[in-house]
C-alpha cells in the first residue's frame, strides 16, 4: 500500500482515531466514582486494568454515553408528546463484542458501575448472550459441542425476543443465566430485567449480520436493538497468549472444583496445560475470531484497542 493510499482511506474512514494521550482528555470534569476495591471485585481473571485505566479511558467513555443517553431521552419525549404520550419507557441498550479472553466481561462491569453514578439514569442492567446458548444436550445432539460460542450454538430467537420486549418498554423481562462452572445453562434460575435506563449486553457475536434478503424482507439481527455498540480489540497473537494465561490461571482456582466441566484439566501438568489452552483456541476460538467476530469490528460504534500489556492505547469513535 502506498503512503498516498494510506492517507486517503484515513481521510473517509467513518472513525475518528485517538490516542490514549487524546481521548484521556476528553473526560473534562468527569468524577471518579470508582475506588480500588470496587475495581477489584469488577477485575476479572487476569485483567490487569487499573485506576489510572479507568480515569484516561472509562471515564471519557461513562461521559460520552451518558451525553447519549439525555439526547436519547430527549428524542424519546418528543416521541412520546408526538404518539400523544402511550409510549413506555425505552431503555438506551449498549452491546460489547470481542473475542475470548479480550476483557469484555471487565469492561461491561466498569461501564455499569460508572453509568449507573450518573444522576440521569441510576438503574443499570447487564446481560450477557452466555445465558442464550443452547443447552448442552442439544448441543451434543446437533454436534455442536465444539462450536459453543459460534453464531449457531444460540437459541438465536429467544434472543431476539429478550431484546425486542426489553425495548418495548415490558415489565419483567426475563434472561436464562450460564454457569462457567458446569459449562450450560442453569435450567431452573433466570435473571430478570425490569425497565433500566440502560442495558449493556455483552457477548462474541452480538454485531453479527447475515446477507440482506433478495426480496427485502425485514430479517431481525441483535444489534437491531442496540443505541450504541463497542468492539474489544486485540493482536491475534495477544489474545492466544491471554487465553493461555487464563487457562492456567483457571487451572489453579476453578478447575480444581469437582464440580467444574473442566476439572480433568486441573490435575495437568504444565506442558499439558499448555498444548490443551492452544489446542482449544486454534481449533475453537480463533476460528471463531477469524470467521464470525473479527468481521463484524467495523459495524461498531466504538473501538477499543488494547496493547500486549492490557492497556487501551487507542480509540476509535465513528463520526455522526
């Protein structure tokens, strides 16, 4: 690629870049409503993301949102005087994609924390896409075992049915949870999503499309539903080698529960460790990366670039 070429596809990118440097100032008078022991409980395994993280990237971020959500709810009244005042309250859905092992989870947790501090909308909900995978018996049936994570192994319209009554503003909306643990979905516990102001969802595939219909019949996707959409990035390198570090950090704390899918791993030695964690992510993840989550990076909102060392060095904010 040419430098003439380079410097014309930044001029129509639909993104504005930053740098950590540039969208740290963007937090202007933002307080931070977050101490260390709270970040810590958010912290999940192997995240290494700090205060400091938190005030140059996340607090920007909790104010641009919350400057979307009053736009957003002033548009929602205006509406609402229009339609002569029948409406119910629509919550602003945020959706987080990203690979495995890139700090999706982490960052949904700081993002509800931060948002719910905001005066304007205190009531904050977070769901993950986990609780819509199929059941591990019907995985096994359809052979699927292997393919956990990829667009098929969901129950893809129950999905779409949480997200269209939460956005019509119903009481009580209920979601199926997951368990890490056992690997499969709690039969018998849901969670319910009773009208927040905001809902984050956070899952691999959430920004995933398929190829618009030849007779241009409506074909609901989950980012339909969505206000504003983030994107977790990473090196395909950098995440093989987060994978591997979870997977023995795991191996040392949740795989030792007897009750845990994966404690057969518990009891290798580290080379076995280590040829499973890369066995599982060249043969599951990365395909999946590659095939299904990477693609849809350019269809967010927002993009969040993490270097080898966890830290968020640039952003990506698509222009209105």
């Amino acid at each position: 690629m040419t430098v003439r070429t380079a410097q014309t596809q930044q001029e129509i990118s639909p993104y504005r870049q930053f740098s950590r440097a540039e969208w740290a100032k963007l937090r202007a008078d933002t307080p931070l409503t977050l101490n260390e022991e709270e970040l810590s409980e958010l912290r999940g395994l192997n995240d290494r993301v700090d205060l400091d993280e938190v005030v140059a990237i996340y607090l920007p971020l909790s104010r641009l949102l919350n400057l979307y959500v009053a736009a957003t709810q002033s548009l929602f009244r205006a509406t609402h005087e229009f339609l002569g005042g029948n409406e119910h309250k629509v919550p602003y859905i945020i959706g987080m994609a990203g690979s495995v092992a890139v700090g999706k989870s982490t960052t949904a947790r700081i993002l509800r924390h931060l948002l719910a501090r905001w005066p304007n909308h205190p009531k904050v909900d977070l769901v993950t896409t986990d609780g819509f995978l199929l059941p591990n018996t019907v995985l096994r049936r359809e052979g699927l075992m292997d393919r956990k994570g990829f667009p098929e192994s969901y129950d893809l319209p129950a999905l779409l049915r949480f997200l269209s009554d939460i956005k019509a503003g119903n009481r009580g909306t209920s979601a199926p949870i997951y368990s890490h643990l056992t690997y499969d979905i709690l039969p018998k516990e849901r969670v319910v999503i009773d009208q927040p102001d905001i809902l984050l969802v956070e899952g691999l595939n959430v920004l995933q499309t398929g190829r618009p219909p030849r007779d241009g019949k409506a074909i609901p996707y989950v980012s339909d539903f969505f206000d504003f959409s983030i994107y977790l990035d990473a090196d395909e390198t950098v995440l093989r080698q987060w994978y591997i570090d979870r997977f023995f950090s795991l191996r040392a704390t949740a795989f030792r529960d007897p009750r845990s899918y994966f404690h057969k791993y518990a009891s290798f030695d580290d080379r076995e460790a280590r040829e499973t964690a890369i066995r599982i992510w060249e043969t599951i993840n990365l395909v999946n990366l590659r095939e299904n989550v990477l693609p849809t990076r350019r269809r967010a909102d927002l993009i969040l670039r993490k270097g080898a060392d966890h830290v968020i060095n640039r952003v990506w904010l698509r222009k209105l």
